[in-house]
C-alpha cells in the first residue's frame, strides 16, 4: 500500500513519496504533471463548453438557412416583402420633438420601423459612410438623424447633394437615443 504513494524523482531517480515538494536526496521540485492539476481541468472544461456553444450555435442558423434548397430560391422569396414596405411619413422636427418630450416614447414610436423622412442635409460624411439630417425650421438643432449608406447607388446620389438641401430619406430607424438621436438604415433617397 505504501508503494501506491510512492513516485520517482524526475531529476535523480529516486524513490520518493508522492506528496513530497521536493527530493530528500537531490533536493529537486516534485511536480505533479500537468493533467493532475485543478487548473488543467478548469481550462479543459471551458474549452470544451465553449467549442460546444459555438458548434451549437452555428449549427443553428445552418440548418435555418439551408432550408432544403438553394440560396437564389430564398433570395426571390425575401424580395417582394421588401417591395411591401410602406413608409411611414414624418419630419425631422416631429422626430426632434417626439425625443425632446420623451426619449423612451419615441425610442418604442419609431424604432425598428420604416420611415420616409424628410429633414435639412446638415452633413455628408467625407468616407461617404452617412449623411445627417436634422430640423428644417430650426438652424440651431442639436437633434440628429444619422442615415447611413449601403450601397453605390445611394452614394452617387450622396454625391450630388449639397448641405442645407431639404431631402427625404426612406429607410428603418435602427436605433434612438436621447443624446446623439436617430440612426436609420437608407433604403433609398429622393
């Protein structure tokens, strides 16, 4: 039974018990190898569950975007929803004035919906990444729509305006908060 408890020293050969911190004739570190230590299987543990939080959660959205046929298919059936869209018509002083009276009523009014807003072109970003609108009747506005550009066309159009311009823009208002306002997703602009 005593030789259960017993190891070799990996410095001089020795014969030395395995709860020893280091060898009585050499005086080297009895170390436990390392898949002997708590920690080892900690990490261990945590590689492991990470491995299957991500295999799980790719293996999810796989099997919803295969669908059984090919990806060109679910493309066409996505593509008249959009076309559905209606936008609902508002200015930029109203979506001032709605954040102004309470930021979490407008934040429930508008976000995640779809918008033709029509506001003054206040600025147009030099990487051409968006455009800002705010109120047409007050110079002095502090109330930002931030629009942001998806695609080439959009940004021709960009290209053409100039600050100060009254322009309305069609898009889903993605986020609204009570300091830098509005941000929206341009869908098109006239």
């Amino acid at each position: 039974m005593a030789k259960d408890k017993m190891t070799i020293c990996k410095h001089c050969g020795a014969e030395i018990a395995a709860g020893a911190k280091t060898c009585p004739k050499c005086g080297g570190k009895n170390v436990k190898p390392i898949y002997k230590r708590v920690w080892f299987w900690i990490l261990a543990a945590v590689l492991v569950i990470g491995i299957g939080g991500a295999a799980g959660g790719t293996g999810g959205s796989d099997s919803s975007t295969s669908g059984g046929g090919d990806s060109s298919a679910q493309v066409e059936e996505t593509a008249p929803e959009e076309e559905a869209i209606e936008y609902a018509e508002v200015t930029t002083d109203e979506l001032s004035d709605a954040l102004e009276a309470n930021a979490m009523n407008a934040s429930d009014t508008y976000k995640g919906k779809y918008f033709a807003v029509t506001g003054r072109l206040s600025n147009i970003d030099a990487d051409g990444s968006y455009i800002d609108l705010v109120d047409i009747n007050d110079e002095w506005s502090f109330n930002v729509i931030t629009c942001y550009i998806k695609n080439d066309e959009q940004l021709e159009r960009v290209k053409q305006m100039t600050n100060d311009e009254t322009v309305t823009v069609r898009g889903k208002i993605t986020d609204v908060g009570e300091v830098l306002g509005y941000y929206m997703d341009i869908d098109s602009i006239d």
